[in-house]
C-alpha cells in the first residue's frame, strides 16, 4: 500500500526535528531536498545556492522532489516536497510545474505552523523570521490552491508532534 505523507510548513518551525522522530520510530523518512541540495553544492562549491542563484536551487529542489516522489514506496513521509518547490521555482521567475503538482500528489499533508521560540538560523537557514513567515503563507496558499486540506501540527514536544501525526493517519504511535 502506497501512503505518501507530506510535512510541510514554515522554515525553522520543527520539520525536519520531527521526521528524524518519526524515522527513529521506524517510518520511512525523506529529508528536505533544499538542506540536501546545500550539502551537495557546498561539496562540489557548485552555485545552485539559495543565497547564490536562488533559480538553480529552486530547478534542483523541484527535480529533487519528482525523483523523491517517483522512487518512493509504502507509507512515506516528505519533508517539503513538489508543491514546496513549486512555490520556489515561480518565486525566482520560473514557470509553475503544474503537471508535476497535479500527476504527482501527497495523500495527506501536515503543516507546520511558524513558531518564534523554536526558530534559529544556522549555516543553511540564512533568512529572517519574518522571510520565513512570508515564504509560509505562499507555501501554505499554494498547497490549497493545489487542492490540498492541510492539518496543522501542534505546537508541543516533538513525540507529542509525531503522536498526533501518527494518530491522525490511524496509526499506532
């Protein structure tokens, strides 16, 4: 049984801390394609950077993202995903994928809400608080204009998070 689940939401507000819970709880987790587009770049100093060429990242994050969708199996959980990339991609002048985001869909989306106390940039996270409350309305938009009812996770401990995820798809936490 194929389940794909997308957690998605504001920059800095848990994502990522919540799907390393969830995969040591054993589910299958697929990272952010933005922090592994960095780590590759920084690797071969490439120039698709957010904070270099803001378009080359946004192509790669999209590409990242099909490839992620297409090689999936089972039940999955996204960190950011298609629609993310698809928010990045018109952001820089690019085309909206509007196949990608039609043919290629999520059967359940969380949102995480933005969350002051817990944001902090690091070496990758770059922008302010208030970019990141911008680039979480577009995002938030987009998954609903693409047809998408997000539930939004709880603003509480990360097993709390993950519990409320796992009990809200029906599963076993």
């Amino acid at each position: 049984m194929r389940k794909f689940v997308m957690i998605s939401g504001c920059s800095g507000g848990g994502k990522s801390t919540l799907l390393a819970e969830l995969a040591q709880r054993g589910f299958s987790v697929v990272p952010e394609p933005g922090r592994r587009i960095i780590a590759e770049e920084r690797v071969s100093d490439g120039a698709a950077l957010p904070w270099r060429n803001s378009a080359a990242f946004a192509r790669r994050a999209l590409a990242m993202s099909v490839a992620d969708y297409d090689t999936a199996t089972g039940l999955t959980f996204f960190d950011r995903g298609i629609v993310d990339a698809a928010v990045a991609l018109v952001a820089t002048g690019g085309t909206y994928p509007s196949f990608e985001v039609t043919h290629r869909r999520y059967d359940r989306l969380f949102i995480v809400p933005p969350w002051a106390e817990i944001y902090e940039n690091d070496e990758d996270r770059r922008h302010s608080y208030d970019k990141a409350l911008t680039d979480f309305e577009r995002v938030n938009s987009a998954w609903i204009e693409a047809g998408y009812d997000p539930v939004e996770i709880p603003r509480t401990t990360v097993a709390g998070r993950a519990d409320f995820v796992l009990e809200t798809l029906g599963l076993d936490s």
